[in-house]
C-alpha cells in the first residue's frame, strides 16, 4: 500500500500539483515511518510549495533514517539557502557531496553559499540586517534539485500555493534576555523521547509525537539568528523548555522572522547609578552619604565609661560571633539569671549554666 501511494505522490508532483504529492508522500509515510526516501520526496514537495522549514524538518528525518542519504543533504541545502541560513546549507551539502561526490549540484550550490556568505558579511557593515537585491526583495537563485528523471524536472520553478495550517495543539510563549531567547511549550506529561528540537542558523523545528493524534510540529525562521550548539532542551512534566543562544545581543520584537522590522542592538553596558539628591531651599547643599560615613565612624571611634562601655563590648563580641557562639552567650545568659555569659557552646549546649553571682553577693529568687 505505502508503494501504491508513492507511486501517486510521484505522479502528482509530475503533474505539478505539489500539495497533493505532499498528502500522498504523508499517508505513505504513516504506513513505512522508516522510509527514509519518503521523508527526502516529500522534503522536495514542500520546497516546490515554499514551505522550508518543513522541507528542513523532513530533510532532518531523512538523515536522521538513512545517515548517507545524499539527496536528504541536497534538500536541506537547498531549503537552507531559501532561509537564508548559509553556513548551515554549507555544512548539509559539503556532508551530501561527501556521499556524491561526482555530483556537480552540490558544488554549484556550496559556491553559492560561499558568494551569499560574503555578501552577508560585507553587508553587516553597513546595516544590521543583510541586503537583498533589487527587485522583487529576496534571493533567486539556480536549485537543480532533482532527485530522479523520473519524479522532477530539469529547472526549479517555485509555486505559490496557499496550505492550511493545522490548529496548534499546544500553547507556547517566549521571553528575553541579552544573551538568549527562552521559548514555553505548554505541552503537559510528554516523555523526553517524543520530543525532537532541530536548530539551524535561524530557524527552530520542534516536533513533539502524541499518542494517538497527529504530531505536533511547531516549526519557524527566528527573528534573529541563533548558535545552534549552544542551544538547549530542557523537557519538564508540564512543558518543554527550549533556550535560544543569540548570536548577536539583538532585541527581539517578535519570536518570528520579518522583513519589515530592523533589529536594535541591546546596549549591555551598565552605567553607575547616580547618588540620591534631596531636596533644599538652601543655596548649599549637604552630602547626606558622607555625613552618614562620619557618624558611623565616630560612633566606631566612640570612649564609653562603665556599664555603656561594658554593654558595647558584649554587643561587639555577639554581632562578630558565629552561629554556635551566640547561642553559647545567649543560653548561659538565661540560665544563669545573668551571671553567666560564655562563647564556648561544647562546654554550656549539654548541660544547664547554673547561675554564679559576684563574690559577695546572693542569689535570690523573684517571687511573682
């Protein structure tokens, strides 16, 4: 049966009609899971319909079953470069040409990553975000794509077709820091195994399998890139956690990609905080702070005579003591009405401080 229905999704994509051979390519898929050339077709159905990031995704399984795959490389590359991930299109077609290496696709394409990187570089600059050329506002350029003479064409021609998206089964948020972007999937008692994150340059491909439903796939180009490497999963009983390594300390407006909004830098220099002033009718002012400094010094520097002295003294000694040392002077002081004040809590913590009053003077008991 799965043989059956990719016999029609390749008709279908003969036929031009991409989103039918993406359904096709979807139920033969549901019957062989580990087909991994079912995964790389329909990689190249979604990127005749313009939907990269899911050509990434299956591009990603495709590997993921089958490690030298050579076309799964080819249509990640490819998907990359309309994403405008450079580096890591490089990366995917230099690992696909190692598996193919007498073909001229993949070094075509890699040139092409090789010119837009420099473009991208020479352009940051000047700009925070990457020009484009004049025009229609995005990149065109050479996919030979083709997997077999017998499913695709010659030359890559995008089509513009409008796909429903499915209603997303989980609730999801995201916050900021300078350093990076933390995004919440409300997605409750999912096992960690079920869970697959994929990271590229800017874009971020989270597919959480649910028993009995239909996958859940959440899959974007970010507002900013990102450092895939040092990106992080953390998956918990109620949601799933995944921590965004900006490459650049930029504010995100929006956890999406868009044209339309130039990224601002966070200034993360940290300035001293003024001093307080207050308010005076007086044509000079006071300075509160030192005053303040003075009279703690003073108050430090302070002679006190008999029992004020002897006072100080005893709270000195208690504010500089540690933990067991205070609750020596304290335990002793109660115990002994008075009488008593030791430091050493091994000597007075097991047993009780009888009292012990000055020579010449008697202990009595108040009657109450």
């Amino acid at each position: 049966m799965a043989k059956e229905l990719e016999y029609k999704a390749k008709e279908a994509f003969l036929d031009d009609d991409f989103a039918l051979a993406v359904d096709y390519y979807s139920e033969a898929i549901n019957l062989d899971p580990n087909n991994s050339l079912l995964f790389a077709d329909r990689a190249q159905a979604h990127i005749k319909l313009q939907n990269f990031t899911e050509a990434v995704s299956d591009a990603n399984k495709a590997i993921q079953l089958s490690p030298s795959l050579a076309k799964a490389y080819l249509r990640k590359g490819t998907a990359c470069i309309k994403l405008e991930e450079y580096h890591t299109a490089k990366v995917a077609l230099q690992t696909g040409a190692s598996f193919a290496p007498d073909d001229s696709r993949f070094t075509k394409l890699i040139q092409d990553c090789d010119r837009y990187i420099a473009e991208e570089t020479n352009d940051f600059a000047s700009t925070l975000l990457p020009t484009t050329p004049a025009g229609n506002g995005s990149r065109l350029i050479d996919t030979s794509i083709e997997t077999t003479k017998e499913t695709e064409r010659d030359s890559f021609v995008p089509q513009i077709n409008e796909v429903a998206t499915s209603r997303p089964k989980f609730r999801h948020e995201y916050y900021q820091r300078p350093e990076e972007v933390v995004v919440t999937i409300f997605a409750k008692g999912i096992p960690a195994d079920n869970i697959v994150v994929d990271f590229g340059e800017q874009i971020m491909s989270v597919t959480i399998a649910v028993p009995g439903q239909e996958p859940y796939r959440y899959q974007q180009r970010l507002f900013g890139k990102i450092i895939p490497d040092r990106c992080r999963v953390v998956v918990l009983s109620t949601k799933v956690e995944i921590r965004l390594a900006k490459a650049e300390a930029l504010n995100w407006t929006s956890l999406e990609y868009s044209k339309d909004v130039l990224p601002q830098k966070i200034n993360t220099q940290t300035s001293q905080p003024e001093r307080p002033t207050y308010p005076s009718s007086k044509p000079r002012t006071k300075d509160w702070d030192k005053l303040e400094a003075l009279m703690k010094k003073e108050e430090k520097e302070e002679r006190l005579d008999g029992d004020a002295a002897l006072n100080k003294l005893f709270r000195d000694i208690y504010q500089n003591a540690d933990e067991d040392m205070r609750r020596a002077m304290s335990k002793s002081f109660l115990e002994s009405n008075g009488t008593v004040l030791s430091t050493d809590w091994k000597e007075v913590g097991s047993k009780k401080v009888e009292s012990s009053p000055p020579q010449g003077l008697e202990l009595k008991k108040w009657e109450y």
